[in-house]
C-alpha cells in the first residue's frame, strides 16, 4: 500500500501510488531473457516522422520569414 500523508499548504491527504513487487526463484539451469517487445517497427516510424517534421518546420520558416521583426510578432 502507498503511504499516505498530508499537504502542508492545502490540507488535503495525498496517497502515493501502490507498488506491486513479485519475486521469482529460477533453478541454476534454467535462464531468463527479457523478450524484444518494440524491435524494429519503431525505428522506421520515428524516421517518417522526423522527416515530415523536419520538411513542416523548413516551410514553416519560408513563410514566416519577416527581416527586422521579433518572432513574438508575428502570427
């Protein structure tokens, strides 16, 4: 069970989150690998994405471009 405790400034009772610990007794002959859950799917997204991002951000800066005004000003 989380440990409870109260707020200094607000008075309200905060409860920190649970934890769940489970441990496992392996005989000497027998190995745990953790299995590759994300394997290379991921990569290839993050490649699509960071390109667009990067082509989104170029066009971004072409049209905004405004010599002698602060970012803050335009919209």
């Amino acid at each position: 069970m989380g440990r409870t405790k109260k707020d200094k400034l607000q008075g309200a009772i905060i409860k920190e989150d649970d934890r769940k610990i489970a441990y496992v007794v392996l005989s000497k002959d027998q190995s745990f690998v953790f299995p590759d859950l994300f394997k290379d799917a991921k990569s290839d997204i993050d490649e699509k994405t960071i390109n667009e991002s990067k082509q989104d951000l170029q066009e971004y800066i072409k049209v905004n471009k405004a010599p002698g005004l602060p970012g803050w000003f335009r919209i």
